[in-house]
C-alpha cells in the first residue's frame, strides 16, 4: 500500500508528487470501516491528474464530478402496482379482513 490513513471528523490530505502508473497497470482506493460498520460513513472523492512525459496538458479526474450519483430514470408503475402502492399507503388496508 501506498499509504494507511485513519481519520475521525477530519481530514487528511493524500497527495503523492510523484507516483508512476505504467500501461496496464490501476490504482486501487479502498475505504473500510473502523470497529464496526454502525455509523460509519466517508464523503472521500479522490482527484487523479494524469501528467504525461510527451504530452504537457495534464488530465484530471474526479470522483465527485465524474462517477457521482446520476438521476434515475424514473419506470411508471403497472394498474395492479398503483393500487398495492395506494392501499399501502392507506389505513384501509388495515381493516381488509
């Protein structure tokens, strides 16, 4: 590994100037959980800019911008759907004997 960080309500920087991917070869990120998995959630979006030798133009990703949450496409519900929905949703249902 490259680097272990462990922060609670803070922050860490995980730069690295000067790390050497060759062709074939990926980065792997992994976000694990402390003691247990109760309450433990992450926000960390690394950013990856890729500087060549030949090419002076550097390109960047971002995992914030780039694989972020998309809207859904949204699938109507079939007739049958729309009344278990409805009837869920009412306390009608309750009294269905």
């Amino acid at each position: 590994p490259l680097g272990d960080w462990s922060v609670h309500n803070s922050k860490a920087e995980t730069k690295f100037t000067d790390l050497r991917v060759s062709a074939g070869e990926s980065i792997d990120f992994f976000v694990a959980s402390r003691a247990n998995a109760h309450s433990d959630g992450y926000t960390w979006a690394p950013k990856i800019t890729f500087t060549s030798a030949t090419d002076s133009a550097p390109r960047t990703w971002d995992a914030k911008r780039d694989f972020g949450i998309t809207e859904k496409t949204r699938i109507p519900l079939t007739p049958l759907e729309s009344l278990a929905q409805v009837l869920l949703l009412s306390n009608e249902l309750a009294f269905v004997d």
